[in-house]
C-alpha cells in the first residue's frame, strides 16, 4: 500500500509495547496506538509477547499476533 500503514494480520512481529512486558504475557490495545500487557481476563488481547523487556517506556518486542 503506497503511504499507509504496515499493518500484522497474523504472524511474529515487532509490536510496540508501553511498559515492562514479560514473555508469555498477554498484550491487549494501549496508548497512542501501542500495546501494554493485561491485567486480569481479557478478552481484548491480540498478542503475546515473546521476549521480556523491564523498560517502562516505550520500545519494540517481538509478539505473536493471534
């Protein structure tokens, strides 16, 4: 797609990822368009994450997209 937006359907991927993240965790829709781990039964997840990173910022770690 000429000037859009690279879009995962499905597969391993780089996600950017708001706050620690530790590996197996689920990933749920964050802010400014990064995901965050979540808390408790959610149904909203949409990845799990593969690598553990303790940063609070924001940075890339590579997620299997459900």
């Amino acid at each position: 797609l000429e000037g859009g937006t690279y879009i995962a359907l499905k597969g391993r991927v780089p996600v950017k990822v708001t706050g620690s993240v530790i590996k197996g965790q689920r990933l749920v829709a964050g802010p400014n368009g990064t995901a965050q781990a979540a808390m408790g039964n959610n149904a909203d997840v949409f990845a799990i994450a593969l690598a553990t990173n303790e940063d609070a910022g924001v940075k890339l770690v590579e997620c299997v997209i459900l």
